[in-house]
C-alpha cells in the first residue's frame, strides 16, 4: 500500500532517518508499518525510501483490527522476517506494549536494522530528526566509555530530584544515537545511552513525560509532578496532585514481579534539542538522565531477568555528576569535559 502524499517540510528529517540512521541501499527490503495517526510521518519516509531505491512493504496497522493491538498482526511479524531493514511509526495506545515487544523480538532474533519511532509527530519530524547524528553518536561513545569505567552517578534537580545510582560491570552500556546496525536496533530521534543500573536510590521527579501510554493521557507533568521514592533499585512510593495519575502508574508498576524495578537508567544525548515539547519520544533524547522501570531490555544489557512492562519517567534541567565529575549542568552537557569541546 502507499501513505500517500509526503508533505514537503518533513523530508529533511525522512531522508536523515533513511540515509543517515538506517543507511538503506538501493533494492534492500523495507517492511515500513504505521497507524493512520502517523501517516503523514509514513509518507515521508516512504518517500525517502523510494528516492533511495528500496523495495517497500507499507503495511497499515489498522488494516489488521482494531486499536489497541492485543497482539502483533501476523501480516507485520511474517513481512518483518523477510526484509533488511524495518520501520514502526505509529502512536501508542494503552495495552499494545506486548504488541510491540513480540515485533522487536523478530528485529532482535533476525539482527536486521530497525527504527522504532512510537509517537513519532511531524513536529518531532522537523526537530529531532533533523539532528547532526554523527556528533550525537560521538557524544554517546564518550559517555559510553566513561560509563563503563564509573562507580556512581548523581544525578539532581531544582524540582527535587536527588537520586544515586551504581552499576554491574557485567552488564553493558548500550548506545542508541542514532546510527543504526544490525546489532543494536533504536528509537528514532535518536540519542540515548542507557544500561540496567544495579541500584537505584532517592527520589526522583517526573516533572516532565512518563512513557507507554501515559505520554499521550496525561500530557507534560510539570504542573502536577509525579514523585517517586526508590530504594534498592524497586519504586517505594508514587505520589502525585492527580490521585488518578497516581493511582493508575502504581497499578502499572506493580503488573508483575519486576515491574517496579528499575531496569534502565539513561542519558539522553540529541544535542540538535533545544527544549522539550511534551512528546516521550524526543523528549527522552534531550540532554540529561532518565529512568525506566520494568524490563530492561535484556537483549541488550545482558540483564537476566525479564517484566511484561516498560515505563520511562523524565525530569528537567539535570545536574549530572560521573563519580565526581559533573558532565551536565541544568541540561546542558560540559562538552569539555567529556573531550568534545
């Protein structure tokens, strides 16, 4: 099928997404998936694709059923073992988590190149897209280096944020900046570096966007903050203005056994950012650290256990120290520091 008509100011990002991050050739097989939310978004890409040559298979989630998802339409998994590169553009909805992990466990098995953009917007398109994603991949390995050598991160903020964090050197740091292989998959806007921290403890405030389907029912939380107490890596307490909020992120944070543990912690590293716009997915490229709680993409970090959920929770304007050394201050990175200046 076709997405139909590419609007003109969305093809910068498309042809960085196409040439840059997912470095497709000429008649290599694209399985490219959207939902009717993103189409706009899929037909720039689409188009890119067929500037670059590529054989395309547009698939149409809603084709499949309806919304939500209970599981991954069999047409998108069977597509996806056939192509070399893969794309999913397409806007959350509550319940379809499981959906898209059994689609990243075909990408992952099968090692093909794979950009995950959930709740891509033509917005993100014109700004996150749009990055240098050569110096975001410079920053990322630097910070990846460092990391791999470090004994704590401190991580704090004006809103009250005051949190440490220590670390398996058994377990990797994995980069996700934006240049895409066959071994590591990624969001795109890119820019993240992330592992599955071995403890995590304070307090930590979402006063920004809280990942899966929270983003798009509850909006930017900088007016009515989400609180949360950790200690020894597993959420304690969750305390929020909105008792529903509050109540509903509690009942997701306690689905299985770990989904209360936090299984990712990661710096956001898209420098092309220059505030956040209340949309997960380029929000949690801006420059600073996030957390995640549930499953730790194991795959990659090489972290042994598993959770049915995934829930990011943002915070503004971090101050980050690497043992002693601080590398952002009020959400911008000391480039100095880190050998890039």
């Amino acid at each position: 099928m076709s997405f139909g008509t590419a609007p003109n100011e969305l093809m910068p990002g498309a042809k960085n997404a196409v040439e840059v991050c997912l470095s497709v050739r000429a008649n290599e097989r694209v399985t490219l998936i959207a939902d009717e939310v993103s189409r706009e978004v899929a037909a720039s890409l689409e188009k890119a694709l067929q500037e670059r040559g590529a054989e395309i298979t547009g698939l149409l989630l809603e084709d499949f059923g309806p919304r939500p998802m209970i599981s991954a339409p069999e047409p998108v998994l069977e597509a996806l073992e056939k192509a070399d590169v893969g794309i999913l553009c397409m806007t959350p909805q509550p319940g379809e988590l499981t959906a898209r992990m059994a689609i990243v466990r075909v990408v992952e098995r099968r090692q093909i190149r794979y950009a995950h953009m959930i709740g891509v917007t033509p917005e993100i398109m014109q700004q996150g897209m749009r990055a240098d994603y050569r110096l975001v991949d410079r920053l990322s390995e630097r910070l990846r280096e460092r990391m791999l050598r470090a004994e704590k991160l401190t991580v704090k903020t004006e809103a009250g944020t005051a949190i440490s964090a220590h670390f398996d050197r058994g377990l990797d740091w994995v980069k996700t900046s934006g240049l895409i292989s066959p071994r590591y998959w990624s969001n795109l806007p890119a820019g993240e570096v992330f592992t599955t921290p071995a403890t995590v403890d304070g307090t930590f405030v979402c006063d920004a966007t809280a990942g899966d389907y929270f983003n798009g029912k509850y909006g930017d939380l900088q007016a009515t903050p989400l609180v949360l107490k950790i200690a020894g890596g597993r959420l304690k307490k969750a305390e929020c203005g909105r008792k529903d909020l509050e109540e509903e992120f509690w009942a997701y944070c306690h689905t299985d056994e770990n989904s209360d543990r936090v299984g990712e912690l990661a710096f956001g590293t898209n420098l092309g950012l220059s505030r956040m716009i209340g949309v997960l997915l380029q929000d949690e490229k801006f420059p600073g650290v996030h957390i995640a709680f549930g499953d730790p993409y194991g795959n990659q970090t090489h972290a042994n256990w598993k959770s049915r959920t995934h829930v990011d929770v943002l915070t503004r304007n971090c101050d980050v120290w690497i043992d002693e050394d601080q590398v952002i201050e009020k959400g911008r990175y000391h480039l100095d520091h880190l050998g890039l200046a």
